[in-house]
C-alpha cells in the first residue's frame, strides 16, 4: 500500500469553491479507486486543501490516473483558484492502520519531520515502540514515511474533537515516560499544520 498526499495552494478565500467543485466530481472519480481524506488548513500555511489517495504501488496509481483522466468528469474545475500543486508518495508505518472511512474527529493535526539521510529505520524503529504509549491518549490516524517527492520526511497525522483536547491531550502524553519517542538527535527540521475534514472527506 502507497499513499499519494497532494497538497494545492489555493487563492485566498477560495477553499470553499475549491472544496464544493471537488465534491460535485468526487463521485466521477472514485468510479476508479477511493479516497482516503480530504482536510483543508486552518492553522499553519492557509488556503491549502490535502487529499490523500491510496493505491497498491505505483503501477496501480499509473493506470488508475490514466483512466480517470479520460473522465469527462474529472478533474474538477479549478476555476483559476490554484496557486500550487504538490505531490509526494507515501510508505506507511508497519503500525499504520488503513486510511479511508472512520470518524476520528473535527480537526487534524498533520506534523512533518525531517530526518537526517539514512536515519529513518532507527526512527521507524523507534516510533514502532513509542506510538502505543502515545495512542492510550489518542488514535493515531496515520503515520508514514516519502518514497518520493520530499525525502527523509516522516509524517504522523493525530485527530482531535478540538484544540482544547488537542492541548489536554499533548500535556497528558508528554509525561509519559515512554513518549515522545528518542528521535531529535536525528531531526532536521519539524512542521505543523492543523486540517478541519472537508464534508465529503472519508477521514472525518
């Protein structure tokens, strides 16, 4: 299993039009393969919508994307409100539960972590001894690592019903002595974003 994030910039004030054109040719698309989720940012780098597909490998996400190009129906209209797109493939973690149809919460939020090169066994390693510690606080929603696009990137998804919780919770698991997980001596650099769900999204 792969997951593809892709990530678009979108003009200021146009997320909910974005959102809307997308909803009206979701249903064109998953005639080919589902989605997984779909957040929009509400803290961290604004106007960015996330959807996340998943495929078997590679091939399959060739083939598929071949076919629903030949859509009349999809893409949907972007009506000249995207700035940038990104796209990066994703390997998840041994201990990843599947992405797809849950209700995890009303927020997301999304951290990236960049590892030095050739560190990211250890830090699978670790992070596989350290996630169930953490999740006696809070599912985990998805947690994964780049195959392609930006690389050494380990990104861990963590749902909460707000940021109230979201604040209870990190102050609760960060005195466990077993999180967070031994890792900054091999960080670069962290990011984060928090994502509300899209009301189509799978993942809500």
């Amino acid at each position: 299993m792969i997951y593809e994030v892709r990530t678009y910039t979108l003009k200021p004030g146009g997320t909910p039009q974005f959102e809307a054109n997308f909803a009206e040719a979701l249903p064109h698309r998953e005639k080919y393969s589902k989605l997984g989720a779909f957040w929009h940012t509400d803290i961290g780098p604004l106007n960015q919508v996330i959807h996340v597909w998943p495929y078997e490998d590679l091939e399959e996400r060739t083939r598929i994307r071949e076919e629903a190009a030949q859509d009349p129906n999809w893409p949907p209209r972007s009506d000249g409100l995207i700035l940038n797109m990104e796209s990066e493939i994703y390997n998840p973690a041994d201990f990843m539960r599947p992405m797809g149809d849950q209700a995890l919460g009303n927020i997301y939020e999304m951290r990236s972590y960049t590892y030095q090169p050739g560190t990211m066994g250890e830090v699978l390693k670790r992070w596989a001894a350290a996630v169930p510690h953490r999740e006696e606080y809070s599912p985990l929603a998805a947690g994964m690592y780049t195959e392609l696009g930006g690389l050494n990137k380990w990104v861990h998804i963590w749902p909460y019903k707000d940021l109230e919780e979201r604040n209870r919770i990190r102050e609760e698991a960060g005195k466990n002595e077993h999180w967070p997980p031994p890792t900054r001596e091999f960080l670069v650099k962290q990011e984060n974003k928090i994502m509300m769900p899209a009301a189509f999204s799978p993942m809500h």
